[in-house]
C-alpha cells in the first residue's frame, strides 16, 4: 500500500519523526566553545610537531649515504614508537 501511495499518488517519503527539531541547550555552550577551542589547540599542535620531523629529515639528507633518497624515504616510514 505504501509503494502505491508513493509511486502512484506521489506522496513525500518521510518518518514520524522527521518534524521534530534539535536544538542546542544553551548551559552547554560555553562548554562546547572550551571544548572546540582546546581540539583545535591539539590539532595545530600536533601537525606543528610532524611537520618539524619532516623537516628535520629533509634537512639531514645529505648526512645520508647513497642511495639517499631511498635511505630518507624509509627514514620517513620508520616509526617512532
């Protein structure tokens, strides 16, 4: 019956639910600000910090015997554990 309703009579697929909202609570936005502010600190941070040893690599390649770019390259994949 509803495969009829909708191929035939053209009536909109949609749930129950779909008219209800979502909205924020607002004692949790201060929270939610800290929150986003503190992930994107530790993000930078941690790009800043791989970029750094990316460099430090390609700085170092003619410190590299030959081959040197298949010694840096498997320098970049080793990992630092």
């Amino acid at each position: 019956m509803d495969l009829f309703r909708i191929l035939v009579l053209g009536d909109p697929i949609q749930v129950d639910s779909a008219q209800y909202g979502i909205e924020p609570d607002p004692k949790y936005a201060a929270f939610t600000g800290f929150a986003m502010v503190a992930l994107l600190a530790r993000t930078f941070s941690s790009g800043c910090a791989a970029l750094t040893g990316v460099e430090a690599i390609s700085n170092g390649v003619p410190a590299f015997r030959k081959p040197k770019s298949k010694n840096a390259a498997t320098t970049l994949l080793m990992p630092w554990y």
